[in-house]
C-alpha cells in the first residue's frame, strides 16, 4: 500500500469541517487525467474549500497528455507516483515532483506505463 497525505489549507477559516470518500478508477480513462478533488459541490470529485483541483492520469508510453489550469493565478504540483514522464525539458521517475507557476497549461508525456498526480493550487 501507497500512501500520500496532502494539505490543502483552507480559503474559509470559519465553514464546519466536514468528511467525504469518493472511488473512482483512473485505469479506466487512459491518457486523461480525472479530476478526484474540486472546490465545487457539483463537479467530479471530493469537494474542498479552497481554489484547488487534484487530478490523476494512468498515461500510455508514448503519449503526450495536456492539462489545463483550473484558474489564473493557480499553479501545478506535478507528482509522479508510477512510471516515468517528461513534462517540459525535465525527465521524472516515480517519486519525483515538479513545481510550476504562470502557465495556462501543461503536457505530460509517459516514457513508460506511468501514474501522475496533478495539484492545481493558488499560488
């Protein structure tokens, strides 16, 4: 078992904490990356208060994916959890991250079968 713990602080202090699950299979929507977390009550995904999507990609080798920024001024965290990716002129295997701001997008390639954790987040 993996595990990953990810904070996101919050953009309403004084809003009641709450808990929600949801499942989804990533496998099953290969070469896109699915959307797992939003601020928004009716899009995919766990609801979060604060201006930030989390999106996960299984991506094929040799395929080049493009993700769009959610929102001016957010930046991604790319996190590589299976495989390795370019992204940009930067080469990443499992376990590596990259950070990146003022982008309206970003292209991930897989050099091998690879999983990507996306986390687009106000800067």
């Amino acid at each position: 078992m993996h595990f990953l713990q990810i904070w996101l602080t919050t953009d309403q202090p004084e809003a009641a904490p709450y808990y929600d699950q949801v499942s989804f299979d990533a496998a099953s929507s290969p070469d896109f990356f699915v959307q797992v977390v939003s601020p928004h009550a009716r899009q995919a995904g766990v609801q979060v208060r604060q201006q930030a999507w989390l999106h996960v990609g299984t991506l094929t080798p040799g395929v080049a994916t493009t993700y769009a920024v959610k929102r001016p001024g957010n930046g991604v965290y790319a996190f590589v959890l299976e495989g390795n990716v370019r992204i940009g002129n930067q080469q990443l295997g499992a376990y590596d991250a990259l950070g990146t701001w003022n982008i309206t997008h970003l292209t991930v390639e897989a050099l091998s079968p690879a999983k990507v954790l996306l986390i687009d987040v106000p800067m």
